[in-house]
C-alpha cells in the first residue's frame, strides 16, 4: 500500500488512536503535550470508551469501531495503537 505524503501545512501533527483503554489513553495523553499535535479521530470496539474519548478530547474528533476509517483518512499522520 503507498500512502501520499500530506502534510498539513502549519507543522501540526495530526494524530488518531485506535485501542482507547487504559494504555492508548495513556500514551495519548503523553503525545498531546506536545504543542504540535492535535488528536483528531479515536477507534475503539466498545461505546464507553469513544463517548469518553469526546467528554476528554473534545465533540469534534471522530469516534468509530471500525480501525479501517482511522486508516483510510487522509487527514491524519500518525495514529498510536
């Protein structure tokens, strides 16, 4: 598979996470104290999870059971599993 190189023009990472328990929220966490990541998608199999994920991180990332969405946007440049 080739990925096309994207960048977002402003030097912010774009990061998604897929696997919100405890471990994927820990290392999320670690990276958004950098101030050049903005986490912008979460996947994770179970509804508790995502609904968090939006309480924590704000209404507008994506949630999503399916890791393939993560994968398949283009928006996002790295993603923590």
């Amino acid at each position: 598979m080739t990925r096309k190189k994207m960048s977002s023009g402003n030097g912010v990472i774009r990061l998604g996470l897929i696997g919100a328990g405890g471990m994927g929220v820990a290392d999320t966490l670690t990276a958004l104290e950098h101030e050049n990541i903005r986490l912008v998608a979460v996947c994770d199999l179970y509804t508790r999870p995502l609904e968090d994920a939006k309480t924590r991180w704000g209404q507008e990332i994506l949630t999503t059971k399916d890791y393939k969405e993560i994968l398949k946007r283009e928006d996002i440049d790295a993603v923590i599993i």
